[in-house]
C-alpha cells in the first residue's frame, strides 16, 4: 500500500509538471488523506510526509520549492525547469513582486528590456490594465524603484531595471527589437 | 573515377542561342568547387570576360545545387543563382541569390547538381528537363503571363510533380530589380538576365535518386542528431515566452509556438502548443514568421507553416485572408517569409489602424500578390526605403512630370491604403512611366539617372544604404565590427546569415560568450548588442568563419539562414552546436571524407574566387579603398554616443581600420590594397587564377 | 530493397483447366495431386499509417526517410508514401480544373499512403509471379523483390496508385510498414502521420485510377474456391 501511494504520489508531481503546473503539497495532502482514509487504514500526516521524502531520495528529478510562506511545491525536472517552476511560484504571489523579478532577470541576465506582450501572453496571461495599474504602483513604492518604462517609436511599451541598464541603453534596445528587427529580418 | 553519393553527377549546359544542350561531369569539373555558388563563380570566371554586360548574351547564369539537395540533410531546399547582377552599381559584378522551394531537389532527382545557361535565344523559350530528354520549347504563347499562370502553363504539360522556376513580366522587360520563382513564393533575383535571354522559365521533373554514400543506419543517425540541434527559423535556440521546457526565453526569437497559440485559419484549428526542442515530431510548429512579423493578430489568419524540401522549419507562413478577396478581389490566399511577406506593407510610413494591424496585413496580402506573380525584388528592403524618402522629401516631384504625378493616388499612399499598390507595382513590372522606371533599376542607378549623388544617401541612416546600390544586410547592428566587415564583402548585400543567427539566438550573454569562446577560442569574440568593445583578433576569425561558412552552405545547397549549428535548444549540451554538422553531412552523403577544416578550406577557395572575379572585373586591386567601404553613418549615432558606449550601434574609423586589418591578415590578402596574395591564391589551388591576375597587374 | 523474409501463406490450390463445376466437387474429395499453390491473401495487416492534410506543411522529410533510411538513396518517385504529386497543385490538380488544394491552392497537402488493403488484395491478386506477400507479425503487404520481374501489374492495379517501381533495381516497391515501425511517422516533424491499428479506410478514400488489372486464371479459379 505505502509502495503504491508513493507511486501514486510520484505520479501526480510528474503529471502535473508535464502539463505545466507545479504542485502544492496541500493537494497532495487533501487527495492522498482521502484515499488512505477510503482504504481504511490510519495514516497520519506523517506517513504521507514520509512517503513524499522517500519520493525526492529516490527520484533525481523530483525537487522542492518555497513560496514566501514556506509553503511546499513539487515538480519534476524531466519536463519542467528550474527556472520555469520559479516563475510559476511568482506568479503565485502579487503581480508587483513577479513583474519586477522578470523585469530584474531580463535586464541583468541577457541583457534586454521586455515588452508589456510577454506579461500579456503566456504564460502571465495578464490583462494590459492590469500590468499598467501596476506600473504605476511601482512608481509609488521604494522596493520598486529600479523599474522603469520605455515606449518606443511605434508605440510599444518595454520595462527595464535601471539597476542593469541606463535609459539610452534600454531605449536602443527596445527600438531594436521592436523595429530594428523586423525591418532587418 | 571512385562513384560518389550526394552528387547527381552531371552539369546541364543549355546554349539558348543555337539550342545546343549537353552535361559534363560535375565530379571531374568542379568537384574542388563542390557546387552551387562555387559552380556559378567557376563558370564566371573561366567563361564570362570581364566587362560583360549583364543583358548580353555572353552573360551566363547558373542554377547551382550541392550535393546535399534533394537529401534528408535539415534545410536543404537551396538553388543558388550566379550571374552578373544587374543592380549592382556602378558596374554589374558577380553575384549570387538563394531560391528555396522544390526546385533543387527536383533537379538532382533529374539526374544534375546545376545548369549554366548561355547564350539568347531568338524567340521566349522554357526549358523541360524531365530526366535525360531536355528540350527547349516555345514560350511565345508564355509570354507576358505571370508567374501563376506560367507554372501552370508547364505543369499541365509536365504533370504536377514539375517544380517550375518562372519569371514574371518584371523579369521579360528586363527590370533589374525582378526575381525567379519557384514553388509560388520561392525567389531569387536575375529574373531580367532570364529575360534578357528570352528564357520564360524552366520546369524540372526527376525520377530519380541521389544515393547516400555511408551507411544508411549511420546516415539516419546523422540526420537525427542534426534535427535534435535545430531550433526555429534562424536557428533561435530558445522560445519566445517562458516554456515549462525551456530555461530561457527571449521576447525577440522566433520560436514563437506556445500553449493557446494556434493556426487559427485550419479547418480544424491546429494548436502550436509546448514544443519541447526533444521532440522531433512537433519542430515544424516552433516558427511563424508571418506572426513574428505582423503581430498576434495573424495567428487568426495561419493556415499553417511551409517551405522548402527537407526543411522542418516552415519559415514560409499560408495566410489565409477573407478580406482582401472582397476588397481586392485579389485570392484569399497568400504565402512567404521575411522579405516577401513584408513587401507590401514596407511601402507605406503608416496605416490607419496602427503599425502591426488589419491593413498592413492587408498590403502584406495585396504585395505578395503582385511581387510574387511579376516577379519584382524588394532589394532587401531598401526599394521600400528608397520610396518613402523619395516622396516624402519631396524629390519625387522634382523628378517626374506632373502629369505622371497626378496618375497616381498619393492619398491613398498616405493614408496606408493597400489599393496605391494596384498603382505601382504593376507599373514597375511593366516599366511604365519615369517613377517606375527608376525604381526597378535598382538603387545605384536610379540615384544615377536622376542626378542624386550617392553619398546622399549613404548620410541617410534610416535608408540603411551601404554601397554598390544595395542597403546592409546585418552589419553592425548584428554584431559590431564582424557585422561590417561581413558588409563590406559582396557585389550585392550580404547574404550572410552566420553571425547574425548567433547573435539574435536568444542565450543570455554569458552563455553566448562561453559558446564564443569555444568556437572562436575566446568570449571576446562576441559582444552584448549594442554594447560593443574595440576590436579583437577573435572578432576577426569569427567573422572569417561565418563567412566560410556561407559560402560553404551555398555550395552545399544548405541554408545560411538556418546554419551555421553554432547553439542548440539542449540544456543537456550546454547549449553547444555541432561546429561539424557539415562536415558529418558532406561525408556520409558523398563518400569524400573531410573534416570541417577540409571543408572550410573549399569555402575558402570559394570565397577567393568571388574576390578574383570581382578584382578582375573592376580591374583594380585597390579593394580596400575601390570596394570593401563603410558608409557613414556607421560611424555616427542620432544622439552623438560616442563608439562603444552602451546603447550604441556606432563604430570608430580607427577600430575598423584595424578590424579591417585584422580580417585581411587572417584571409591571406595584403593589408594595403585588401587584394588576396599570390601564395594566398596558391595555397588554395588558384595558382593559375593568380596568373591571369598577374598579366593584368592585379595581384598585390 | 533486399529483404529475406519469412512468408505466412494461405495456400490455395491451383485449379487450372478444370471446369468451374469440378471445383467443389474436387476440392470437396481433397484432390490435390498435380497443383500448385496460389497465393491470396486474406489476413489483415495490423496496422497502417494515416494522414492528417490539415497538418502536413510539404517538408517532404516522410518521403525522405522512408527512401534513404530504407534504401539508401533519396528519391520521391520510389518513396512509398507520396506527397510530391500533391504538393502543388493538390489531389485532383489541373487535369480536372480542381486545383484548389496545394501550395498553390488553399494550402492542404494529402498524404497519400498505403491502405494496406484487406482481402481482396488489388495488387497481390494481380502479381503473376505471387510477388506481394504478406510479412508477419505484421501482415504488411510487401513485395517479395526476389520474385518480382517488374511487370509493373500491380502498379495499374491499385485504385490508389501506391505501387512504386524502383528503375535501379528494376523492381516494384510498396509501403511495407518498416515492420511496424514506420520510418515516415517517425520523421514528419507536424504529427501529421500515424501509425494506428489497422481499420478498413477503402471505401473512405477516393480512389485515384481505375484499376486495371488482369487476374489469372489460376486466382479467379482459386476465388471460387471460397466464393462459390
């Protein structure tokens, strides 16, 4: 039985990651209570806590991540990446904290502003109001303070952290992506 | 003589003026030239004298495959088409153009790797090559049809299997700026030369085979391996949004497929999804060009990805557009990538409904169906260009009469009405009236014929002119001083696509400089764009490699625009390319064992002979001075940043000066005149080459 | 293609020159002296590949795979599945004024494939030389390039026109399903092919020629055999 419910566990975190999601210990808790319950067998908490650290000894891709709260994540790296699950985890949290952290990445890691489209689309998938009105809360709160805007010449709206780059820096940048590209294909 | 694969085995001569068709053996001829350009600039060189003009019928023009058209080798769809180019300026010089499509592979199952056509015919003829009969049959009746109705025309004759390369009406009034099609958006450019050997088209149908030298298990291996390091067109090795796969992403790559985004215009709609780089099956979904340039709104209108044979990334989009049927009575239906599919919304500043809306869909539509059926070139862009600033600062007026002004609907063209261009297209085709005309000379000879100086427009930055009548085709905006020298190199505008394609793949900085520096031997070699620092020597070596490897694909008949596999989509790899696909390639196809030095060392040979020939048809050694030149503005920026400042794309005389040196050194060619050295030449088996360059005193 | 294959054969008797009548009587007594066996064919295959036209984008890369991987040469006209003859000017294409599937039309390219026909099987039943047999586990019909003399029956036989002939070998040349494990659904990089357990799609797909094919006497006497 505990062989099979491991099974099952690990099952469902790679399932999960195939489609996308992480998945939050508490499902795994609420789904697995129930079926041990329905076996007729006591099982505490602990043994499915028990079972799920079994599940990341024994499986190399199966890992954890924390939220702000010290919540528990899993997914599996054989179809999900570090990276993607930490921006899964954002997305979780406020708006503010998950743009500002892309807009930080992009601008120090590449380095490039992003356009407001890549917020628009999947995976954020949030609504242009949205992403404005948190713009400019930004603009009001200190932590934010780095995170700036350009518009370029055909109107379209890029972020940048001026921790990374300098305004001009971004501008050009933007200009070239948005223009510059297209018109050199 | 050892049998080998990849090699159809024989060249097709057509002499149009006396109807005289024979072959030769590729293997014994031109093996050392491989195929595609290098067959091209071996004919040029041997067979056409200098001062040959374009139209005449000393003139010749060759349709060059390799020995990996036809095969399973990723993206291998290439004819190169050589000739004398007719819009280069002030001089026609040799030159080269890239058709996709079904054409050469056709041609090799018909049993030739290329065929030269010399000569005029005295009446329109086409060429049927259907295996071994090769005929050449009246075009008389083909005359003055589009491109549509001609493939047509010869496919009812040849049975639908023919792949059919057609020139339009552009291409019979011997319009400079006109193309040859195949495979209804496929094109490359000497549709006049074509014309001007009163050659309507050629319709090519092949039965049989090109054998594969190794071993097929090894050989199926070979291919495998090459499509698991594929990424989306232009060889973007990351995805456009974050991807539960991916590690990175870019906003600018063109692997733009994701969950939600579908082919909205397939009966059912087909969802572009996840597509994990480890699974082969679903490449053909990464790209959408036609998405990647006209915005989210063409998803609606995708009817689904196309291309050239052998390629799984389908960098042509079908558009499928109900509206422009109603509006234009033009069909619903239209296709291309990159260039073609901008064609016709270049032409306009703006449009009333914004920059990536309906309308300019809607004159992308109206675009293709002219440029595409009369076989007009866009010149890279710069015919647009040209356009825009001829009307809107007022030279236009002073140009044509007025008369002719007021026969065309400027309204309309202000406004962004795809309906100018029923006004002006056709007109260009037809060389109806002064404007157009001048338009489809090219560049370099309209300025000429109007009075306007050229060095007008190399001041122009927004007019992205470089020199000889052609605009830049990633310079410096695409990697600093290797994207200007690559520039500096062709009688037309750089096809060179192998820098660009690592710049532009979508890897943070520091992974593309440790890839760099495995390749070039140092991470200077590449620099963060717009952040670029003063020259290096492993600048130099890469921009000597990417235009190696250029070369070495257009013999090959492989795509430039997807090579060289210098990064792949594997975190597994580290991201690594395979800096020897080619190699790996070339011997299990032909059976001829060479490494990548090996077959660098062919692409250099290669190279050197287009640099011959252009020296011997200028009829100077001065290169440096004569030919390799820099307009302007490279050295300038709007806001006066200073060179390698971030956010500039400005470069510095003295840094070029050295870069340019630098380049020279690693080639072989004397620094002062950028002219090849004798011992350059015969290193690369050109001795004889040098000879004549050296009767003619044009050897360093 | 060189294959050593191990054939499953119903085996039939070969009745020729008997009067119809005499058939039932004599197969009724078990006469067998003096005949030969004639192949028909009457399992079914296990499988076949489909297509999906909607989301074919004309690379070819099936028709590629399935030559090179399997014979060591690139080529369209030998390739067992066919999708340059619709590629441009689609199915029915301008012979008919119909040319409105393709790259020049609306853009649907069909695959055309092997329908691994149930009994009767057009083109086995029209080899003469018994040539098209089938191969176990998976009752592909596949040519047995041994017999074969490339008198091309079987090519007019199919309502389909899936029958290849190779000019180098001098041999005809049908899908024979790489053994279940077919080379083209592996290539095709748009999931537009299938492998799937075989289903009888004949009637469902429009038939490309009108077959011509020319049994044996020796077959029609052996199809009597079953149905009398």
């Amino acid at each position: 039985m505990i062989k099979e419910c491991s099974k099952a566990i690990l099952d469902s975190i790679r399932e999960s990651s195939k489609s996308g999601l992480l998945l939050p210990e508490k499902e795994i808790f609420s789904k697995f209570t129930q079926k041990l319950v329905k076996s007729h067998e006591q099982i505490r908490d602990d043994a499915i806590k028990a079972m799920l650290d079994e599940v990341i000894s024994s499986n190399e891709d199966i890992t954890v991540l924390y939220d702000s709260i010290y919540c528990r994540y899993y997914y599996s790296a054989l179809t999900m990446t570090e990276a993607y699950a930490r921006l899964l985890l954002l997305k979780k949290e406020n708006s503010l904290h998950l743009m500002a952290s892309i807009i930080r990445e992009n601008s120090a890691k590449y380095p490039r502003p992003i356009p407001i489209t890549v917020f628009q689309n999947f995976p954020f998938e949030l609504r242009q109001d949205d992403i404005l009105l948190c713009i400019n809360k930004m603009i009001e709160l200190q932590e934010y303070e780095d995170i700036e805007q350009v518009t370029t010449s055909i109107g379209n709206l890029f972020f940048y952290s001026k921790r990374y780059l300098d305004f001009d820096y971004a501008m050009m940048l933007a200009e070239w992506e948005d223009v510059g590209c297209i018109e050199n294909p | 003589m050892a049998k080998h694969g990849g090699w159809a085995g024989k060249v097709l001569r057509v002499d149009l003026s006396t109807g005289k068709i024979s072959t030769e053996n590729t293997i014994e001829k031109y093996k050392d030239f491989i195929g595609g350009t290098g067959i091209g600039y071996k004919v040029i060189w041997d067979e056409v004298p200098s001062a040959t003009k374009p139209f005449s019928p000393e003139n010749k023009i060759i349709f060059g495959t390799g020995p990996l058209a036809g095969t399973g080798a990723p993206c291998n769809g290439k004819t190169a088409i050589t000739t004398l180019w007719p819009t280069c300026w002030p001089k026609p010089l040799v030159a080269s153009g890239h058709m996709g499509g079904h054409f050469a592979a056709e041609l090799k199952y018909a049993g030739y790797d290329a065929i030269i056509i010399e000569g005029k015919s005295e009446h329109p003829v086409w060429l049927s090559i259907e295996d071994a009969r090769v005929e050449l049959n009246d075009a008389r009746r083909l005359w003055g049809l589009g491109i549509r109705r001609t493939t047509y025309e010869i496919n009812l004759q040849m049975g639908h299997e023919a792949s059919v390369a057609a020139i339009g009406q552009a291409g019979e009034n011997l319009v400079p700026m006109s193309v040859i099609i195949n495979s209804v958006s496929h094109s490359a450019g000497g549709g006049a030369v074509m014309g001007s050997k009163n050659l309507k088209a050629i319709g090519v149908r092949g039965t049989g085979s090109v054998y594969i030298s190794g071993k097929k298990e090894e050989w199926e291996k070979a291919i495998k391996f090459h499509l698991s390091l594929l990424g989306a067109n232009n060889q973007h090795v990351v995805p456009s949004s974050p991807q539960p796969w991916a590690e990175y992403y870019s906003p600018g790559s063109r692997w733009i497929s994701s969950k939600g985004r579908n082919w909205e215009a397939s009966r059912p709609p087909i969802e572009t999804g996840s597509c994990d780089p480890h699974n082969l099956n679903r490449i053909a979904y990464r790209s959408n060009n036609a998405v990647f340039f006209l915005g989210n709104d063409a998803w609606k209108y995708t009817v689904r990805g196309n291309g050239c044979t052998g390629c799984p990334i389908r960098c042509h989009t079908i558009l499928r557009v109900p509206s422009v049927y109603s509006k234009y009575a033009i069909p619903e239906i239209g296709q291309n990538t990159c260039g073609g599919l901008n064609f016709g919304r270049a032409f306009f500043k703006t449009f009333p409904d914004g920059p990536k809306s309906q309308t300019s869909i809607e004159a992308c539509m109206v675009g293709m169906h002219f440029a595409d059926d009369l076989g007009i070139w866009n010149n890279y862009g710069l015919l647009q260009r040209d356009f825009q600033k001829l009307y809107y600062d007022g030279i236009l007026k002073t140009k044509i009469d007025e008369k002719e002004y007021k026969s065309y609907s400027w309204d309309k063209f202000e406004k962004g009405d795809p309906g100018f261009l029923f006004e002006l297209l056709p007109r260009i085709a037809r060389k109806d009236g002064e404007l157009a005309t001048a338009l489809g000379m090219g560049t370099g000879y309209m300025l000429e014929r109007w009075g306007i100086s050229e060095e007008d427009w190399k001041k122009d930055p927004a007019l992205q002119y470089w020199k000889m009548g052609h605009p830049r085709h990633h310079s410096n905006e695409d990697s600093g001083q290797i994207g200007v020298i690559i520039n500096t190199q062709y009688n037309r505008d750089a096809q060179c696509h192998s820098h660009t394609n690592f710049i532009r793949n979508g890897l943070p900085i520091e992974v593309q400089k440790r890839l760099a520096s495995e390749l070039w031997g140092s991470p200077d070699a590449v620099d963060a764009t717009l952040a670029y620092t003063p020259m290096n020597i492993y600048k130099a070596k890469m921009a000597k490699w990417s235009l190696l490897r250029k070369e070495l694909h257009d013999a090959l008949a492989l795509c430039n625009w997807m090579g060289p596999i210098s990064a792949s989509p594997l975190k597994e790899r580290g991201y690594r390319g395979d800096d020897s696909i080619e190699s790996l390639l070339y011997t299990l196809a032909t059976g001829d064992k060479k490494s990548c030095q090996e077959l660098d060392h062919v692409a250099e040979r290669i190279l050197l002979l287009h640099r011959a020939i252009t020296i011997r048809d200028m009829g100077t050694k001065e290169m440096r001075t004569m030919h390799d030149t820099i307009p302007d503005w490279v050295f300038e920026d709007i806001k006066d940043k200073s060179p390698f400042s971030k956010g500039t794309n400005r470069m510095d005389k003295e840094d070029m000066r050295i870069a340019m040196d630098m380049y020279y050194e690693e080639m072989g060619w004397d620094k002062k005149t950028g002219a090849p050295t004798l011992e350059t030449y015969r290193k690369f088996d050109l001795g004889d080459v040098a000879e004549k360059l050296k009767q003619k005193g044009l050897l360093p | 293609m060189i294959m050593n294959l191990n054939f499953s054969r119903r085996q039939f008797l070969k009745v020729s020159g008997l009067a119809i009548a005499g058939i039932s009587a004599l197969s009724s007594l078990g006469v067998t002296y003096g005949m030969a066996e004639v192949i028909i064919i009457t399992e079914q295959a296990e499988g076949l590949v489909i297509g999906d036209p909607t989301k074919c984008v004309g690379c070819r890369r099936c028709e590629l795979a399935c030559t090179e991987f399997n014979d060591g040469k690139a080529s369209s006209t030998i390739s067992r599945i066919k999708i340059n003859r619709n590629l441009q000017l689609g199915y029915l294409g301008l012979y008919t004024g119909k040319c409105d599937e393709g790259k020049w039309g609306i853009g649907l390219i069909i695959q055309d494939i092997c329908k691994q026909c149930p009994h009767p099987v057009p083109c086995a039943d029209a080899c003469p030389n018994d040539a098209i047999v089938i191969k176990p586990p998976i009752n592909a019909r596949v040519v047995d390039s041994d017999k074969c003399t490339g008198c091309k029956m079987c090519q007019r036989s199919c309502p389909w026109d899936m029958i290849s002939f190779d000019s180098d070998t001098n041999k005809a040349t049908k899908c024979f399903l790489c053994d279940g494990k077919p080379k083209c659904v592996e290539a095709c990089p748009a999931e537009a092919l299938k492998y799937v357990r075989w289903r009888d799609l004949s009637r469902s797909v429009p038939t490309r020629i009108s077959p011509t094919s020319v049994i044996s006497q020796e077959k029609i006497q052996a199809c009597m055999g079953c149905h009398k």
